[in-house]
C-alpha cells in the first residue's frame, strides 16, 4: 500500500484520517506532520499513526503528500517541501484558492524532463466529520488514471466525490464548501422561530435539523426538482405558502446567491 502524508493534521485532516481508517486504510499506510505537539500526541494516540513535527521526514517516509494546511500557511510548507521531493511523489490538495497550475510551478522535483509533480485538487466540506461530506476533484496536468482514484478512494470514505472542471471549483466551493455554515444559520434561524411560538430549545432545534435532513435526501433521491418539492408543501392558502411568502418578501432566495457568489469570488482572490 502506497504511504499517505498529511502535511497539516488539523479538523480537516483528521476527519480525513479517521474516515480513511474507518474505509480500510491501515494506520500504517498514515502518516502526519504538525508543528504542535499537543495536536502530534493526540493523533498518535487516537489514530495509532505516525506523526512528525519535520515536513521533509514526512515526505522521506510517503509517496502521497496531501497538502492539508491553510492556505496562508502553503507558503512556508511548499519551501519545506520542495529540495526533498522526488519521482513517485504525488500531491493531493485541499487549500481552498491555490490552483493546480500554481502547484506544479511552485512544487518541482528539481529541474529537466518529468519535473512536474501529479497533482489532485480536492474541495472537501465539513460534513466530512461525520462521513457525510461532499468533495470536488480535478485534476492537474500531469495526474494520471491512478492518481485520481486514489484521490477518490480516500475520499469517498468521508463522503460523495464528485469530479469537476477546475475552471468551476471556486464556485462549487461556494456552494459545498461555504454552503454548510450557511445551513447551520438555516437551522438555527428555525429552531429560533420553534423557541418562539412555545418549543422547547433542544426539541426545535432537532426537529430543525431532521426536517433539513429528510429535505435534502428527498432532493438526492430525484423525487422532483426542488421547487416541484417546495410546491407540494405548498396547499392553497396554507400555512406554508404563507411562510415562502415571508421568505420570498425578506428576500432569502437573492441572499443565499450573493452568499455563493461572495465565497467563490473569494476563493479565486487567494
């Protein structure tokens, strides 16, 4: 089994790595790197891996790297990366903004033919953390077949995979990727209306958070469009057709898309 790194081993990455356990990977087949030791123990000992503080003892022991830290952060671990890299290196990426093209020129095993790297680019979510995530992938120029399923078989252990054109990875992070906080905001808008009219907190904000739930399985079940479901919900001079109309008035659907367009516009800024 080829060796995979984690450059970085924040929430991200350990959602990854348990999912990746979890999916069949073995702990030995892990490795991690982070400059905290607090963060290093408590991988080493919930997950049985290896984790270093030292970028390049991570790539002297992995073939895959994944480049798991913020994007302010790339900087400094592409320059401890790059005089160590070698050929049989690959790179998977989950940095929000930082292109493929942007990879290969910054991370070169060192000069002449077959000097760039394959590289994957993934947009992982947070529902990763509990295997329900969704992750966009594209592909680098020089990524081969083998280097995509990887991609996806570590992946599809957090979740859905879904493979796009890197030109629409910045908007789809800005559906899949902002697009939680935006739900959580939903939820929590709903269970404060429940607390209103008379619902005790906890029970508000489940059935909140199941009706959102039972919602969106009933969108990926290919029951209808969205707005065929809203519709059926919808009874004449019903409650709920009162309630789109509040909606509609405040001006929900205008502010969900400039939120998408906000968050995509800023991923291509990074």
């Amino acid at each position: 089994m080829t060796n995979i790194g984690f450059v970085g081993s924040g929430m991200m990455a350990e959602a990854i790595i348990s999912g990746m356990l979890k999916g069949g990977f073995k702990p030995g087949d892990i490795w991690g790197a982070d400059p905290d030791g607090k963060r290093r123990d408590h991988m080493a000992e919930k997950y049985g891996i290896e984790v270093t503080a030292d970028n390049q003892a991570l790539a002297g022991c992995c073939d895959v790297l994944v480049l798991a830290v913020k994007p302010q952060y790339y900087p400094a671990a592409a320059g401890a990366l790059r005089p160590v890299l070698r050929s049989g290196h690959s790179l998977v990426s989950i940095m929000a903004g930082i292109t493929t093209e942007r990879l290969e020129n910054d991370l070169r095993r060192g000069e002449g033919e077959g000097a760039v790297l394959p590289v994957v680019r993934v947009m992982p979510n947070t529902p990763a953390m509990v295997a329900s995530g969704v992750t966009c992938l594209c592909a680098g120029s020089q990524a081969a077949a083998g280097d995509i399923k990887l991609a996806k078989e570590i992946f599809q252990t957090v979740g859905s995979v879904i493979e796009v054109e890197e030109r629409l990875i910045d908007a789809a992070t800005g559906v899949a990727g902002c697009g939680p906080a935006y739900i959580y905001m939903i939820i929590e808008a709903l269970a404060d209306g429940g607390v209103m009219m008379g619902l005790p907190r906890q029970l508000a904000s489940k059935l909140a958070a199941e009706m959102v739930k039972g919602a969106a399985q009933m969108v990926l079940s290919d029951l209808g469009h969205p707005g065929q479901l809203k519709d059926s919900v919808c009874s004449p001079g019903g409650a709920t057709i009162e309630g789109v109309y509040t909606l509609e008035k405040a001006g929900l659907r205008g502010a969900l898309m400039e939120a998408v367009k906000t968050g995509a516009e800023k991923c291509a800024r990074i």
